[in-house]
C-alpha cells in the first residue's frame, strides 16, 4: 500500500468511518508493519492535541444540535484513537514479529593466493573472498579453497578438487583431497562422494576422491560412520583409522596419512616489488631505480626506458633485476609474477617484435610472456627450448594486468588475466622440471613498447598431492 493510501486509512480511523473489517485489518498491520505504527502515533497524537484545543473552548452559547452531533463524532473517534493508541504502544513496546521465512543456506569460500578457481551457481566475489548460495559448485584448479558453513562446518580442500554445496549439512566432493572438521556439538554433517557418504559424529576427517580410483576415508578425531549405496550395514571408523571404498561398495580398512590432507593456506612471500605509479617531480632513469623487493638496482643494458607520469615506458630496451638465490624449492615450487601494464603513449605493445618479461638462469633465458615474436596480437608464452610459441585458444589482445603462474616440481606455466585471485589460465605452457631462475628482464625490441604501472614477483608452497 502507498504512503498516501496509509494517510487516508488513518484519517478513516481517527474520525470513525471505517468499517469494521477495515479495522480488523488495520490492527493486522499495526502488528506487522513497524513504520505504520509510527506513522499513526505521530496522527494519534495530532489527533488528541487538536480535540483537547476544541474542548477547551468557552462556548457563548449553547451548541447546536450539529455541534453536538460533531463533539460525538469527536467523542467517538477519541474512544476509537485511545483502543488503537494503546494497541500501538503494546507493539512498540513488543518485539516485532514477523512471519518466519525459511533462511536460504549460505557459506563462505576463501581461496589461497595461487587458487585457480570458478564457481558455477550464485555467488559473489570479493578478492580472495565469495559468498556462495546453496547449488554451487565450486572447481578448484589449483591452489587451496577455506569452505565455511552457517552450521560451524569446516572444509578445506587442495586443488585440484570439484566441490558442491549441497546445503548446511551436506557437501559432494566431486574429485579431489579434503579435510572437514565440525565443531559445534549435534550439527548433522555429511561428505558425498561417487561411492560413499562419510556421516560426521563430531569428528575431524580426510576425503581423497580420484576418479578410477578407490575412494580413501581417514578419521583424525572422533568417528564416523560409513554409507554405501549397495549395502545395508553402516560401518563406524574411529579416529586413527582409515578405510578404502570401492566403486561395488567394499570396505577395506588401511592405514592412516594424516600427512597428505591440507593443513593450511599456502605461504607466499614477495621477492621482487617495484611501483612505477607513484607521483615523481621529474623523469628518472630506470637504473636509478631500487626495487622495495629484490637485490640491488635495474641494471639497463640497451635502450633509455624511462619513470614518469605514474608508469615505466620504453621502446627499444632491456632491463634486468636479480632475483634472490634459490628463490623455488620442492617445498616452495610456485612462482607468480604479475605485469600491470597500461597502453604506451608511445609506440604499440602487439608488434611483429616482442614487448614483455623474461626469466634467466647463469645468461640463458629460460620463459618469456608477453607479446612474443611474432605477427600474432595477443599475450603468448614462449618456453624457449626451440619449440614454437604457446598461443592461446582465444587472443588476449592490448594492455592487461597478467599473472604467470609456474611450477618448479611439474615445468607447467599458465597466464592468467588479473593478479589474485587467479582466474582460469588462458595460455599454458610446459618447461623441464626443476628449473630455477635467477634474474629477470624486462624490454621491448625496436619495433615495440611497453608501459607498466607495477611488477611483482612471489614464490610459495604448493598443495599438489606428493605422486
């Protein structure tokens, strides 16, 4: 109802002409609309000061018959007023009531800093935060994915892994290794996979789900019970123990790794940090430049790339920056580096040239990615080794913000568009395994330009499955 009919309905009331079904319908609202009981105090009390003025008057004569039909009226309307004041005030003075609506499941995902992630279903996205609703499925490529539930549920899961939300209680893992913990005493919880439902009794457990592979349930705390679709019997696990499920349904109990779950989020660290974006009185020369992060200086051995306006552009040059000594390990494989690049106001970044960042070792220049060698208008990686540039599937054409995601244990480099979280790769690549790296170069050939607003570099943990 618009605000002028409410005006109208509580003009109605306060003079008496409504009827009595509009009244009963009128103290229904009063008990379920906060801003209608307002707005018919605020009448009330008008109401009430304007009869108390009337009254008040020293009449010289006798009323009229007409002036006492209206004081009766008057008289009416105030017995009417003070029911519905007083009813008024028994609801402000009460809690409000509203009809119970069923509450819609939600639940939180956090993701690591290396997550390749997407999720199907609503949901809405903020950083390294989304806020699913129920039906969503979540597709982890790499990285780690936090799931918390509105019950107190926990699941953490290591890429690569699918995962859906089925509602408070329940998740289906579709593939992949998690960890899920519930905490809050009688919340129901259980894990789906294709061959059995692990019920949670207040516990702490491990899933791994491969496909063509048996599923593996580990117990860390507590216990669990076990539910396959082909038979009738429910076996419980105990922490400490673990058990295989079959496809048919069988059970054959093996030892516990607690080794292999995700414990938490992937460390990452800065090596290398350098913002051109911020203000500068004059021009200055790029090997005048110390990284926040990093060892020493650029070192520019061609070409006069400048700092000016917010930015480094150049055309023609190329720069190097050492990086720290044994920056990757097998503990710490992941490197990221990201690119915020912008348009040159001086010359174009897609050329027949190339125009990007390259990772040497002992001279040797071991990865590029950027605008490659090349016809081709789109970001690309070129693995070097002879082997023919890695296009991708669909051209990402002009100024991005780019991250290279790389792994020292596998060799596989993948771009993807933005800098955290990752997104899909869009380009993917393979180098040898083990490679490290030792210096980096940034440039442009004679033919090309490059601007940029920042450059990062980062190395962390990884959470693949040991093979």
């Amino acid at each position: 109802m618009t605000i002028k009919n409410d005006h109208q309905l509580i003009q109605q009331v306060l003079d008496g002409s409504i009827s009595h079904e509009g009244f009963q319908s009128f103290q229904l609202r009063l008990r379920r609309e906060p801003e209608l009981v307002v707005l018919y105090r605020q009448y009330a009390l008008l109401h009430h000061a304007l009869c108390e003025e009337f009254e008040s008057m020293r009449l010289v004569k006798k009323p009229t018959s007409q002036v006492r039909r209206g004081l009766v009226a008057v008289a009416a309307g105030l017995g009417i007023a003070a029911v519905i004041f007083l009813l008024a005030s028994l609801v402000l003075k009460s809690p409000t009531r509203r009809p119970q609506v069923a509450a819609i499941p939600t639940a939180t995902v956090t993701f690591s800093e290396d997550a390749v992630w997407g999720i199907e279903g609503e949901q809405h996205a903020s950083g390294l935060t989304a806020q699913l609703s129920q039906g969503a499925f979540i597709r982890l490529q790499h990285g780690q994915a936090r799931l918390v539930l509105e019950s107190g549920a926990v699941a953490v899961i290591d890429g690569n892994a699918e995962l859906e939300f089925l509602s408070d209680e329940k998740l289906r893992l579709g593939h992949g290794r998690g960890r899920f913990r519930v905490d809050t005493p009688g919340v129901k919880f259980a894990v789906s996979t294709t061959s059995v439902t692990v019920v949670d009794m207040g516990t702490e457990f491990g899933i791994v789900s491969h496909p063509g592979y048996p599923d593996e349930v580990h117990v860390f705390e507590g216990f669990v019970e076990l539910q396959v679709p082909s038979g009738n019997e429910h076996p419980v696990l105990a922490a400490g123990s673990a058990a295989r499920v079959s496809a048919s349904g069988s059970i054959e109990r093996i030892p516990i790794a607690m080794a292999r779950f995700p414990q938490s989020a992937p460390r990452f660290v800065k090596i290398l940090e350098d913002r051109f974006d911020a203000p500068t009185a004059v021009a200055i020369s790029l090997n005048q430049r110390n990284p926040r992060q990093g060892l020493g200086t650029w070192r520019v051995t061609h070409g006069q790339p400048m700092i000016q306006g917010g930015r480094l552009e150049g055309g023609d040059f190329q720069a190097f920056v050492k990086l720290p000594e044994k920056s990757l390990s097998t503990n710490s494989p992941i490197l990221l580096a990201t690119m915020e690049t912008i348009e040159p106001l001086h010359g174009k970044f897609h050329t027949d040239g190339w125009a990007g960042m390259s990772f040497y070792r002992d001279g040797q220049e071991l990865l590029f990615f950027g605008d490659a060698y090349g016809p081709e208008q789109t970001w690309s990686i070129d693995v070097k080794q002879g082997l023919p540039v890695v296009l991708p599937k669909s051209p990402v054409i002009g100024p991005h913000t780019v991250t290279l995601c790389y792994n020292r244990n596998t060799g596989a480099a993948s771009l993807h568009e933005g800098s955290l979280p990752l997104g899909p790769s869009f380009c993917v690549g393979k180098l040898p395994s083990g490679l490290d790296f030792d210096e980096i170069r940034i440039g442009a050939s004679a033919e090309a330009a490059i601007a940029l607003r920042s450059l990062t570099v980062r190395t962390g943990e990884s959470t693949e499955e040991a093979k």
